[in-house]
C-alpha cells in the first residue's frame, strides 16, 4: 500500500513536469504560422472595422519583419526583452518610398500572439501604423525566447 505523502509527492512531481512540457511548448524559438496569422488577420480586422481596406501581405515584408523579430529575440537573450527598432537607413534600402514598423515584446509566447494588436492599437504610434492609408502592404515576424514573444510588423506602400 502507498502512502499518503508519497502519492501527494507523486502527484507533485507528475503536476510539475506537465506545468515543464507545456511551458516548453508554449516557448518554442519559433512559435509557428498560427502567431504570425493571427497578429495578421487582427490586423488586418482592426482596420476593416475602422473602414479601411485590408493591407496585402507581402512575402519580402514578411521576411524582412521576421529578421527583424529574431534581430529581437537575440539581442534580449533567454529570458529579456530589448525592444531596437531595424534601423532607418536599412529600412530605406528595404522600402524607398514609405515604411513603418511597430516592435514589441510579450509575455508568453505562441498564445501572446492574440494581444499584440490591442496592445499596439492603444499606443498613438503604433496604431497610426496599423490605421494608416499611406501603407498597402505589411508582413508579420515573430520569435520567442524562454519568457516572451517578439513581434515585429513592417509596413511599406
């Protein structure tokens, strides 16, 4: 017969090493397609709602935005969060005419990906981003490190 403390022990021990896997599933380097879709699609449902058309997503947006986003991931390390913006100049090598870019750090990781567009439509800049008629097209990055998703979403005409 088992006793009491070794069951709780037991069930202790089988409870931490579920909270591990999920916590290092939730925490993959690259949390997928379903994070980049979803900051996307929020995006994109923001501005249908304001009364603007969709912006086209842009495969070499897409790719310069998650350049940016593993930029991000790397300059915080395991467990930070620095927030750099991709500097101007390479930008403007990227996109001549117009760009824009809104970063940001959350945390969490994969599942973050559904408030990143609240949270930057509450920031006046961001949101001018996301809000613009200047922009038609836009793409989305995102990486994690241990303890936060790192969005970058790049605008360009």
């Amino acid at each position: 017969m088992v006793g009491a403390g070794k069951r709780r022990r037991a069930l202790g021990a089988l409870a931490l090493v579920i909270v591990l896997g999920v916590g290092l599933a939730a925490c993959k380097r690259d949390p997928g397609p379903q994070a980049r879709n979803r900051v996307a699609w929020d995006h994109n449902a923001s501005r249908l709602a304001a009364g603007f058309p969709a912006y086209s997503v842009d495969d070499v947006v897409t790719w310069n935005a998650q350049l940016a986003a593993n930029r991000l991931s790397a300059e915080s390390g395991n467990t930070g969060c620095v927030l750099n913006h991709t500097p101007d100049d390479v930008l403007r090598a990227d996109y001549p005419d117009r760009w824009g870019e809104n970063i940001g750090c959350f945390p969490g990781c994969g599942g973050a990906a559904a408030n990143v567009t609240k949270s930057f439509l509450d920031s006046t800049a961001h949101r001018g981003n996301i809000l613009s008629d200047t922009f038609r097209r836009f793409g989305v990055g995102v990486a994690c490190n241990q303890r936060y998703l790192f969005v970058a979403v790049q605008f360009s005409y």
